[in-house]
C-alpha cells in the first residue's frame, strides 16, 4: 500500500435500500453456515485455534486485497473505530460462539443467535445515530418472538444459563456492537476494506493465541474439520463481510440488520444438512412468517442515520 502525505481517498456511498437488502440478504446467508461449520471443526481442533487462525487466514486474504487494491490508511479516529469493530467481530463473535460450541449444538446456538437483529439495531441507534420508526420496532419484535416461540416449541430453550449459553450471550453483544460500528465505519472506508483493515489491526492479538494453541494442542483434524475451518475462514471471516458491511451502509444498519432474522432458521436448515439434525415442517411455516416481518421491516420509512443521503461522500485521509 504506497504511503502518500497529500493525497485523499474519496468513497463514495449512495444509500440505495433496495441494494442494501440485496447486500445484507447476500452476507446473512454466508454467516448462515457459520455456526454448523464452527461446530464441525472444533469436534477435533482446539475453539481458540478456530477462533484465531481463522482471523490470521483471512487477515492474509486481507492483506493481499489491501495491497493489490492500493488502499489509503485509516485515519487516527478511524483506527480507534476499527478496534471496536475488531473486538467484536474478529475477537468477540468468533471466541465465544467457538467456546460455547464444544459443549452446545449449532442448532441451540441459534437460538442465542435470534437476539443478535435486535442488538445490532440497539448499537445502530447508540453509535449510529439511527432512529427507526415504531414500525420497524414492532415488525422486529414480532419476527423474534415468532423466531423464539418456534425454538421454545422444538425444545431448543430449556433449563437455566449454563456457561455455554453465556458465551453465546457475550458472543452476540460483541457481534452486533460490531456490526453497528461496522456499518458506520463502512459509509467511510467501503465495506471490503472495512473488515480488511479490522483483520490486520487485529494481528497482534491473533497471531500469538493461534501460535499458542496451535503448540499446546497440536492442530490434527480430519477432511470435515479443516473444511469446516476453511469455510469460516473464507467466507464467514472475509468474502460474507464484503456484502454485509457494504449492504448495511447502503441500506441502514437497524433496516438491513433484520435480514438476521432469517438466519436462525438457515442454520437449522444447514445444520440438519450438514450435521443430520431434524427439521420440523414448522420451520417452513415459521420461515414464511419471518419472511414477512423482513418484509415490513423494509418498507418502513426513516431510520437513517442523519447525514446520510444519496449521494454522499465521506474523505478519509491517507496516513503520514
């Protein structure tokens, strides 16, 4: 990445939502699979060499993309922002869900998963400035009561907190604390290089914990668990947040944020695919009724950030 002092970069977000739907819907689906594969590959790897050596791959990814795409460094205020970004969805997401998957089922992680719409608008509206209407409140409540009430009728919520489901919790403030600031930080900086610039910036964390793992545990898995590692590498750590980040610029981080009420079912669909666990017809039912919720939620008006209109430009500085 070439250093010069006077230049600017100029990113340019227009707020399009019908494209930040398409992005958010693009980027759900890949973080859909994430759980299954998170659960797969901590059957026989160590969860902290999954949480970490999945952000030092994609932090190689990252980097390679920022050299070749030429990318101007973050500003100082911007690299404070990216640290947040880091802590929740490079450190946070990705240890805890990794921690509380030894003992817990993907399926059961969903239904943690549930509260991350709702989280991640409630960030939207303290870091982001966005105030979504009434509607959009009640169409979400709605999509995660139904979301809930069809976990709770399969047995999916049961007994008290155990630690598992504590990790999943303090998994999900992280994530939508991350994906608030994110998104914010994306109408700057570009999705793609938003995650990229995260990735690296969080190296000297990643890159000793996945050394000291790897060291105590020595990394041995079978053809499913590399496979599963690669996955959430790849696409959940990197290319899923090139949409989502974009998607959530464009369209309104609390608007585009309720997409993830789909995902609860998409792992269950995925983790009866890929880990033989059963699906309910409800689940179709449900499907269809969370559907429509999105559906609400997306044609609700306001909730955008103020300052933010089509068109808008936002400078961001190349470091010294």
């Amino acid at each position: 990445m070439k250093e010069q002092s006077s230049a600017t970069a100029v990113v340019t977000v227009t707020v399009r939502p019908g494209g930040g739907v398409a992005l958010g819907t693009l980027g759900v689906l890949a973080f859909s699979m994430s759980l299954p594969a998170t659960r797969v590959a901590v059957h026989t790897l160590d969860p902290w060499f999954v949480a970490f050596g999945r952000a030092v791959g994609a932090a190689l990814l990252a980097w390679a993309y920022l050299r070749l795409t030429g990318a101007p460094r973050p500003t100082r205020d911007q690299w404070r922002r990216l640290s947040i970004v880091a802590l929740g969805v490079v450190v946070g997401f990705p240890l805890f869900t990794s921690l509380a998957l030894t003992t817990q089922t993907s399926a059961h992680g969903a239904v943690v998963v549930t509260v991350l719409p709702a989280m991640t608008a409630v960030f939207a509206v303290l870091r982001a400035g966005e105030r979504p209407p009434p509607l959009f409140w009640l169409a979400g409540a709605a999509g995660l009561a139904l979301v809930l009430a069809f976990l709770a009728a399969g047995g999916s919520i049961r007994g008290a907190l155990s630690p598992a489901e504590a990790f999943l919790l303090a998994a999900v403030v992280l994530c939508g604390l991350g994906y608030a600031e994110g998104g914010r930080l994306a109408r700057e900086l570009g999705g793609a290089r938003t995650i990229c610039w995260a990735l690296l910036l969080s190296l000297p964390v990643t890159v000793p914990v996945t050394g000291i793992a790897a060291l105590l545990h020595r990394p041995q898995g079978g053809v499913a668990a590399w496979t599963g590692f690669g996955y959430l590498t790849v696409v959940s750590m990197f290319l899923g947040f090139f949409a989502w980040y974009a998607g959530l610029a464009r369209g309104g981080i609390a608007r585009v944020g309720q997409i993830q009420l789909v995902q609860p079912v998409l792992t269950l669909v995925w983790s009866a695919v890929l880990l033989g666990e059963a699906v309910t017809p409800g689940a179709l039912v449900v499907a269809g009724a969370v559907l429509a919720c999105v559906v609400l939620i997306q044609r609700t008006r306001g909730g955008a950030a103020p300052g933010v209109t089509a068109g808008h430009q936002a400078s961001v500085n190349k470091a010294a």
